[in-house]
C-alpha cells in the first residue's frame, strides 16, 4: 500500500483449472482497499452482464456457525436481499447436516435472511433420494439433529454406511461401528454427504466430515460416494431446479476445492470469499483458482450487480 | 512351548542374532518385557525393538515437543520428552484419545505446522470383541485434513527394520522376518532386502500370501514351524 495508493500486482499465471474457460492468464490488481478486481476489466464485465443465476454456500458465506447456532457475516443479510431484488434467480447450496433443511432454514431466517425451504439444497434429501433408488438400508453416522431426515428409510440390517458432518457423535465407538457395518459387507458401500476437510466454527476450525470419510475409506479399502458439494450430480440437480446452463451461473462461496473448485468443473464460474474458512493459501493453491476472490457476499454482490443494467 | 524352547537352544548354537519387534503402541517396552517373561520366554529387554522407541528417538532427534496420543500404558517410553506448549503430535493406537475433542486439537497444531509422526498406520486389530479401528485410518484423516504426510516410524517403514538391525551387526540380506501381518511385517521387511515368512496364526486370513509383491519368501502354519524352515534350509551350514 503505496503512500499515492497505487495498486499493486499479485500475478498468477496459471491456466485457470476451468475447463471450458480456456483463457488464460489471469492477474488479480488489488486497489488499496484490498479488494480484489479482476484486471481483464472487460472479461468481468462480460461474464457478470451474461450470468443469470447465482448459487451460494450457506456456513462461511452467509453466517459463522458456532455458539448459539451461529452468527451472520457482516453485510450478508443485506446481500442476500439485493440478490433477491435483482434479476438473478437465486439458490443455495450447502453441506450442512447438522439440522433437518426446515429446522436449518428456520435458523436462517431468525438471523435476518430471507430464504424460503424450495431454494436451499443440502445432501441429506439427496441421499434419501438414492437410498431409496438402489434399495439400501442405511447405518447412520451423523448429527443427532439431522436423523429425521431419514425417517422415511429403512434402517434394519443395513447394507451401507451414511455419514455426515457428525462433530461429537465421530467418537471412536460410534466410528467403530460403521467401520463393522462396511467389512462385514461383501461388497462395503460408503455415502459421505460433502468431503469438507475443515470448517469454521467460532470458537476454531473444526474437523469437517471429508476426514472421517478418508479414515474408514482407509480402514476398509473403499472408495466413497460423495454426495454434495462437489458432486457434479449435485451442482446439476441445482441448475436443473434454476433452469439454467452452468455458464449463466457464479457460485460464491468459502471452500476453495469444494465450492469454487466443483463449481468450475460443471463449467459454472466460482468465486472465492475470504470469509469462513478462507485461509490465505487458499489464493496459491497449486489446482484451483478462483475466478475471483472477494472479501465477503457483500463485496462479491457488489462487484456483480455494478456492471448490469438497473 | 516345549518344542518352541528347544528350537530357540538350536538357534542359539547355530550362532544367529535375534530381535523381537513390535508395533504395540499399548504398553511400554518394560511392561511388554514383563507379560513375555511370565508367559516362560527368555528374552532380555535389549532385545525388544518397538514403534513406541522408534518414536522416541525421532522425537528427540527433531528437538519437539509432542502432543502424545498413545495410551497412558505407553508414556513411560516417552519419559524425560518435554510435553507442555506442543509443537508436534504424535500418534499411536489409543481409541481413548480418538475422540472429536482430541483430533481437533491435533488438527489444529498440525494445520499450524506441527509435524505429525505416526508409530504406525495399522487399518485396524483384533480385539476380543471383534475387528476394531486402529491409527491408521485418522492418521490419514488428519493427513487429509492438513494436506501434509506423517512420518510413520513403526512397521512397514524401512527406517523401522533398518534401526531394528542396527545393533545386530547384519545387512538386512543376510536377516529374516517372521510375521503374521503379510504387509506390515513380512512386505515391510522384503522391502528393506530381508526375507519374509509370513505365519497362519494371529490376525492372518486365508490369502494374505497373495496380498503382497514380491509373495513371502515362505508361508509356514505357525512361529514353530518357520524356525524349523530357518534351521534347516537358510543357514549356513557350521
């Protein structure tokens, strides 16, 4: 930060990991606020005039969870609400299996948002949905809370495995059981809803549910389905629910490889805010980068309705 | 026992050294020493090599102080090693400690830079109950979660075997491993350039032979059995 407040350069000069991008070369300007601008000015305005619809990460982007059932981020309320007043359709997509999506939505709306059950798109509805389509009978690993979700299913002699984000139900018992479920089975099935590493929590970063997926994988030499973000499958059951092609569409949100990331695999643009679990690696990381990185939904709304017409 | 006694008076006349290793993280060397002599084996401390001192040395040789996740049974082998304001997390097979809490906290020294040792990557044991989980899959858990590698110290590690040998004063060509885990000890110990006899006792199952590559050197029913295959066909004759 220059006494005259010229902006400096951070370049990265990598191949942007979006496939059906190809181009190139994308050097990010800081202007002495500290927010990031793409510098191909014209490229970003051409993306955010065509894009119509938008999805977002709910923990991290929305609100932090933790104590008391979480706290709004600065300015995402207000976010949300211009996002709505806009043209732009509108989902949200997220992870969380702490809660049933009524008991999660109804949190959501205590804190101010403006969010209806029909836009909100976590796992669990979706692994019922496949648990019912292949016939199997779940042993659950999950949060006491988000068990009524699967009231409908058949939970007798289970032929696989569901876990979710489980935080003090991923207790070495409980963990031992499912590990008993799947090697007693000649043909073990894993469903792990998101593969999250970490999230934040207010008290810390949090051992997310991606990392009890990776111990009993190990365990017992399984791959896992994954349902959720960044399941392709996932993204597209979203896009089909906006009626929309994934390059109309910019997911915002925290995880770098699970939002923006898989986001940018379907051919959606993805960008990074740096609220949540943003670390600072996240902004040289050696696979994806974001196709932009904004301090927060605020910044991110802001930089998008600014080039669409009133 | 009788028949195992005896072999062990031949080993001794045809002059071959011998080591006992082991991946227990559950209980100190001393202890371990203890249970063998009441079951009748004659065997003296200095000739147990465990993960746990493995561990140890590398703890000492990094200058850290570790967060230990090994049962409280074990810690007499990390006696003298600093543990207050941990600057590393070590790992051994205690479900007592593999608790959300617990692997929180390691997580969190470890996203911070502290350097994760693993005494070993076991996917699970037996227990009387049944299978049960053992370090290894949080071991790769926390791995996944920090995106970085434990240093795994125990078997099948080569540096394991290579630090076994050491005050045996033999190339690992001119050793053989006897175990009843096809990778960890007989796969572990024909990486290092030794031979292995796996045994069909303990936490074998039917195929395990055809588990690893290169095979065994030899598959024998049981510990008796592959002394018997030493003596008689890999020793130089006196």
């Amino acid at each position: 930060m220059s006494a005259d407040g010229a902006a400096f350069i951070s370049c990265c000069c990598i191949i942007c990991s979006n496939p059906s991008a190809g181009y190139i070369l994308r050097a990010v300007v800081r202007d002495f606020e500290g927010a990031a601008v793409t510098m191909a000015d014209d490229k970003w305005t051409e993306s955010v005039r065509s894009v119509k619809g938008v999805i977002l990460d709910m923990c991290g982007v929305l609100y932090d969870s933790g104590e008391g059932g979480g706290v709004p981020i600065e300015g995402s309320v207000e976010a949300v609400k211009r996002l709505k007043a806009s043209d732009l359709q509108l989902r949200f997509c997220t992870n969380e299996t702490q809660a049933t999506r009524e008991k999660f939505v109804a949190k959501l709306c205590r804190m101010g948002f403006e969010i209806n059950v029909s836009e909100v798109f976590p796992p669990a509805p979706a692994v019922v949905s496949v648990l019912k389509q292949r016939n199997l009978r779940p042993h659950l690993l999950v949060h006491d809370d988000v068990v009524p979700e699967f009231d409908g299913v058949d939970k007798s002699n289970p032929n696989c495995v569901v876990i979710g984000d489980a935080a003090d139900n991923f207790s070495y018992e409980n963990m031992n059981a499912a590990f008993r479920v799947l090697i007693g089975l000649e043909k073990p099935v894993l469903f792990s809803m998101g593969r999250g590493r970490y999230y934040k929590e207010t008290d810390g970063l949090k051992l997310d549910v991606g990392v009890y997926m990776k111990a009993l994988e190990y365990a017992c030499d399984v791959e896992a389905e994954v349902v959720g973000k960044p399941a392709p499958m996932f993204f597209q059951t979203v896009l089909n629910d906006m009626g929309l092609q994934p390059h109309e569409v910019f997911m915002i949100g925290d995880d770098l490889v699970n939002d923006v990331g898989g986001a940018q695999q379907c051919g959606m643009k993805g960008l990074q805010v740096r609220t949540g679990k943003y670390r600072p690696s996240d902004e040289r990381h050696p696979t994806v980068t974001a196709d932009g990185y904004v301090d927060n939904l605020a910044a991110a709304v802001d930089a998008i309705l600014k080039h669409r017409c009133p | 026992m009788t028949q195992l006694s005896f072999s062990l008076i031949d080993w001794s006349w045809h002059l071959v050294a011998v080591k006992f290793v082991t991946n227990t993280t559950k209980e100190c060397k001393r202890t371990l020493h203890e249970r063998l002599l009441r079951l009748k084996f004659d065997i003296e401390e200095q000739e147990i090599f465990t993960s746990l001192t493995a561990a140890r040395n590398l703890l000492v040789q990094k200058a850290v102080r570790p967060l230990l996740l090994v049962e409280d049974s074990a810690l007499e082998d990390f006696a003298g090693i600093e543990t207050s304001d941990p600057n590393a997390v070590v790992i051994g097979l205690a479900p007592d400690h593999f608790n959300y809490q617990m692997l929180n906290k390691a997580f969190r020294l470890i996203l911070d830079g502290a350097p994760l040792i693993a005494i070993h990557k076991a996917r699970f044991y037996k227990r009387k109950d049944g299978l049960a989980l053992g370090p290894g899959p949080f071991v790769t858990g926390l791995e996944y979660a920090t995106d970085t590698q434990a240093a795994v110290v125990g078997k099948p590690e080569k540096t394991f075997f290579l630090e076994a040998l050491r005050d045996l004063n033999c190339s690992p060509e001119e050793a053989v491993m006897i175990g009843d885990d096809a990778r960890d000890d007989v796969g572990g110990a024909q990486n290092t350039g030794m031979l292995g006899i796996l045994v069909k006792t303990g936490k074998y199952r039917a195929g395990d032979e055809g588990k690893i590559n290169p095979p065994p050197h030899g598959t024998c029913d049981s510990f008796p059995e592959a002394v018997d295959h030493i003596l008689q066909h890999l020793l130089e004759p006196k």
